[in-house]
C-alpha cells in the first residue's frame, strides 16, 4: 500500500510540478504528516526530492527527473477503459483505481502529448445518462462486477413484476446502456438479461462459473437489443397540430420520431399533419395528453377515444371536487371534446 502510494507521489509531482504537502495529501486521501515523513523517505532511497518554502514554495522533484515507475497493474489497465465514464466507474468501485491508472498514464507521455491530454480531459466530458433521469440505485453492482471479473457463480434475489425469485447466475457481463446498468448472465441453460437496479441481495459463491467458449458480450447485446426493438409493440398514430408546437411533440415522442414522420397535406396552412409509430401502445394516449388541446389525434379510432375517455375522468375528477370546475363551456366535458375536435390551438399553461 505504500509502495503503490510512493510512486503515486512521484508521478504526481511529475506531471503537475511543485505541489504543497497540503494539495499533496488531499489528491492521496492521506494526512500532511504521512506526506512529509513519505517525501524523507523518498529522498533517502535517493530520489532527487525536495521543498521549497515561503508563498509560492512545495514539494518538487530535480528538473529533468523521470520516474519510469509508470508499470500499470491488470486492474488499473482494466479500468482505464472506463476512464471516460468516471460515474459508472466509481459505481463499480474502481474510482480510485482510474485515477491511478490515468496520472501514470499521463507521466508516461511526453510533455507535449501529455498537455494535450490534459487539454482533451479539460475540454470534453462523457454523460451516458440521459436528460431529466436520476441515476438508478445499484447497490449490488460491485458485488456482481467481483463475479463478473472472478468468474465465480452468484446468487441473487431478482424483482419481478409478480414477486421475488432467487436465481443461481454465471456472470457474463455487464453493460452501461442509457444509464442504465444491465447484467447478462447463464441462468437454468439460457441466456438472460437482468436490471441490475432490480437485483435485491447478491452472494458471490466459491463455485467457478462457466462460459461457453464462444461468447461475445458485444455481438450478443447487439443482437438482443434489436430483437428486443424488433418485437416491441408498436401503433400508427396520425395527429394535426400546430407549426409551432412541433419542437413541443419532439419533446413528447422522441426528436427521431418527429424527423422521421410521414408528412401530410393539412387543409390549414398553418398546421402540420404527421404520421409516425409510437412504441407500447398502452403508454401512448398518456404521452400523447401530455401535448393538451394543442394536438388533434386523426388515427386510430381507438387511440382518439381512449383520450377522449381519460380527458373526460380528469375533468369529472375535478368537477366532484369543484363543481365549478369545467363548467366555463356550453356543456362541461362536452366542451373539453368539442376543443379537441376543432383543433383548436388553445391550451392550458402548464403544457408549454
């Protein structure tokens, strides 16, 4: 643990310069104390290392000494791959492993790759999760990641959506999808896919895990998200709405969709008519309310009156708490229909 702390140190002063024994210890997760009693014995196994002192002083090493202790462990080349996603890293537990292995990275290039490569950490940051999405609790994602690399079997307890199951698993991978953490693993001779944030309690045993020879995690999860994407049900909507509110239904289903969808001729010049699938047919009528009197759904029939039938319990809802409530048009629910039938580009504050 020291030795590995020492040449940390080294390379550290190496490809920053000077650092204060306070800065020092901070980047170590050490005290100032082990720091100056580290310097000492650095300096008498004959590392040219020494402190300035006053304002701008610190601890720096001889101009033109270079470590080559750069030697990278099997775990710190392992988790230098995740270099880029320090979130998902730390998730599995390898945060400071990353770091280690990116400073002797970095002490290894020459000073002109190595500023570039400092400029290109400054400049360019990886988010794999999307926009308005709080990342997952996965407690259990270091335990599965030990069987991962161990290649040990697991026992886990898994929620379903009709209960808890133990399964006894043979870890083949896992996989950052969206946010989203995904192991893939042997269970009962087929291959399986499990959301690791649905794992409830892992137990890595002592039993080796086999794995069929030729496995690729790659390939497989490419296959099955396309399988996966190829069986979703989906319906054909039709819809009218507003130029204007075009950028609002990108939002609602998705900018690829809106791009993608079949453009219509609308008797108004002023609106748009599109025609675009929709994935999980039962989700849609929400999605779609979402966009309030601004959109007019055309087809399908179903799809239409399942709105209509939501929009209508909404205002019932209100109207037994305030009977006031939807009784500003000539019939209550009627008019809320009679809005959505016109078209009409009104809508309420809250959908802009």
């Amino acid at each position: 643990m020291r030795a590995s702390r020492l040449v940390n140190l080294l390379l550290l002063l190496q490809t920053r310069g000077g650092l204060t024994a306070t800065e020092l210890a901070r980047e170590l997760e050490v005290s100032v104390r082990t720091i100056h009693r580290d310097v000492e014995a650095l300096s008498a196994a004959g590392v040219p290392i020494y402190a300035d002192r006053g304002p701008h002083g610190g601890i720096r090493l001889v101009d033109g000494y270079r470590t080559r202790l750069t030697g990278m462990t099997a775990d710190e080349a392992e988790a230098l791959f995740l270099s880029g996603i320090p979130g998902p890293a730390a998730e599995l537990g390898l945060g400071t492993v990353v770091a280690a292995a990116r400073l002797k990275v970095l002490a290894a290039l020459p000073t002109e790759l190595r500023s570039r490569a400092s400029r290109l950490v400054e400049r360019f940051h990886l988010d794999a999760a999307g926009w308005f999405q709080t990342n997952e609790p996965v407690p259990h994602l270091a335990l599965l990641a030990q069987s991962v690399w161990d290649a040990r079997l697991a026992r886990i307890e898994y929620e379903r959506g009709d209960g808890a199951v133990v399964r006894v698993i043979a870890p083949l991978g896992l996989v950052l999808k969206g946010g989203v953490w995904y192991l893939v693993a042997t269970a009962e001779d087929q291959i399986r896919t499990y959301r690791v944030s649905r794992v409830l309690g892992t137990v890595v045993l002592d039993e080796r895990a086999p794995r069929p020879q030729d496995f690729d995690l790659a390939a497989y999860w490419t296959e099955s998200s396309a399988a996966f994407e190829r069986d979703i049900p989906r319906v054909t909507i039709e819809v009218r709405l507003p130029q204007a509110r075009l950028e609002r239904l990108a939002d609602v289903v998705g900018p690829a969709t809106v791009h993608g969808a079949e453009r219509l001729v609308d008797p108004d010049p002023e609106w748009t008519r599109l025609r675009f699938a929709m994935n999980w047919p039962d989700e849609v009528p929400g999605h779609l309310l979402s966009m309030g009197s601004s959109l007019e759904i055309l087809a399908p029939a179903e799809i239409r009156e399942r709105v209509v039938a939501t929009a209508r319990r909404i205002v019932e809802r209100y109207e037994r708490e305030d009977p006031g409530i939807g009784r500003a048009g000539p019939q209550g629910v009627g008019a809320v229909t009679e809005l959505e039938g016109r078209g009409d580009a009104a809508e309420p504050p809250a959908a802009s």
